[in-house]
C-alpha cells in the first residue's frame, strides 16, 4: 500500500543553518505530494506542493522537488530561523482510492536554536 | 489566520457527558474532514464529507457522531467517550472529493481532555 517515511526527529540547527529533511514514499501511479507545518498549539498549515514529477514547490524560502526516480520529496531551507521551529509532516495523496485520503509520514520535529 | 474556523479551542468533559465539535470554512468548498491526532503523532483520518453527505468513516466508534447540515459547516457530536479519546480533533477542507492535487486546509483544533 502507500505509505510516506520521514527521517526521525528530533532536529536540532542553530539559527541560520541549512535545514534538509528527508521525505521517502510508495505509492501506486503518481501521487501528489505536500509538505505541512504544525507549529505548536495549533492545526496543520500547508507550506508547499507539487503534484507532477520534476515539480518543485517553494513557500516561505522553504523547497522542495518531486523526484520520481528516488520516490522523494526532500524538504531544504537555506537558513533557518528560530520561529521555524516546528513539527513538519510529508504527505501524500492517495489518488488511487478517489477518497481524498492524506498518508501522512510520522512526522519531523525542528528545533532552532538562537 | 486559518480559513477552517473550529470552536471550540478546548474541551474537558466527563465520560457520561455529551458536546459537540464544530467547524465552519466559507471557502466553498464541498469536501470536509475529520482527524484524530494524538501527541507526537500524525492525524488519523476519522470520518469524509462530500457534498454534505458523509463519504467515509474510517471504522470509528459510534461514541462520535458526525453531522454535516449545510455546506460550510461540520459537526462532531460527542457521547459517552472514554480516556483514550483524549487528543486534538482537526477539521479539514478542500475544494472536491477527488481532487487529489488540491491540498486540505486545516483548523487549528480542539483540544478534548476527558476525565
């Protein structure tokens, strides 16, 4: 079945550091992909997509670029702040099942440090 | 600010108790969803509306109760819930079911203590 596998957190940088964190996934056919931010006390917040391979999604000096031929979708940052402490889930959509359905990874954690 | 406005922001109510969850999105879209996201993990799919009529339920208890009276709103009724179900409900939106590219939007949740 689909599935979406994050590296294993927690993730510690001092502020201004280059931020990669790996997302891998399985999916039949082509899925869309999107990176979401949950920042604490609050719900999830899209910070980017891409849905069609070779697609790079960018938000907020964040990226990230559909690569079909490693099934991943990496998410960089030049240089992190520390309000970009935060959790952040990969995740897919299942377009196969027509449910609208999100598999989601296990989840990120960031922490910046000043 | 969130589009998906979700009231309210926190809820404790006792095992015999029974509440509601609501969730309310102008943003005309016809697709409207449920999670279920316990600490340091990510949200589990609960229930799926399309058009107001409800498209999954993901096996959940009958303890919880989804309603959907009009397009923009979304309702969670609460019932004789346990422990375990202590966490932080998310509601979602998106355009349409099916639309696999377009992305869901979040509330910022209800965080549900029972005791």
């Amino acid at each position: 079945g689909n599935s979406v596998t994050q590296m294993e957190g927690p993730v510690t940088l001092s502020e201004e550091a280059f931020l990669t964190i790996n997302c891998t996934y399985t999916a039949t056919g082509y899925p869309s992909l999107f990176w979401y931010v949950q920042y604490p006390g609050e719900g999830l917040q899209l910070l980017l997509k891409a849905t069609k391979a070779d697609d790079k999604g960018s938000n907020k000096g964040f990226e990230a670029t559909y690569r079909k031929e490693t099934t991943s979708f990496h998410l960089e940052k030049g240089s992190v702040q520390v309000s970009d402490s935060a959790v952040y889930f990969c995740a897919l959509s299942d377009r196969s099942s027509n449910t609208g359905k999100l598999i989601f990874g296990q989840g990120t954690t960031l922490q910046v440090k000043p | 600010d969130t589009e998906v406005t979700q009231t309210p922001k926190h809820l404790v109510m006792g095992m015999t108790n029974k509440k509601s969850l609501k969730c309310e999105q102008h943003m005309g879209h016809r697709a409207m969803y449920w999670y279920k996201q316990k600490a340091k993990k990510p949200p589990e799919l609960m229930f799926v509306y399309s058009y107001e009529k409800l498209s999954i339920n993901e096996s959940v208890p009958s303890r919880f109760s989804p309603e959907c009276p009009n397009s923009s709103l979304l309702n969670l009724h609460l019932h004789a819930l346990q422990p375990e179900d202590s966490a932080l409900y998310l509601c979602a939106s998106s355009q349409v079911l099916g639309r696999e590219d377009q992305p869901q939007h979040f509330g910022d949740g209800t965080r549900l203590s029972i005791l």
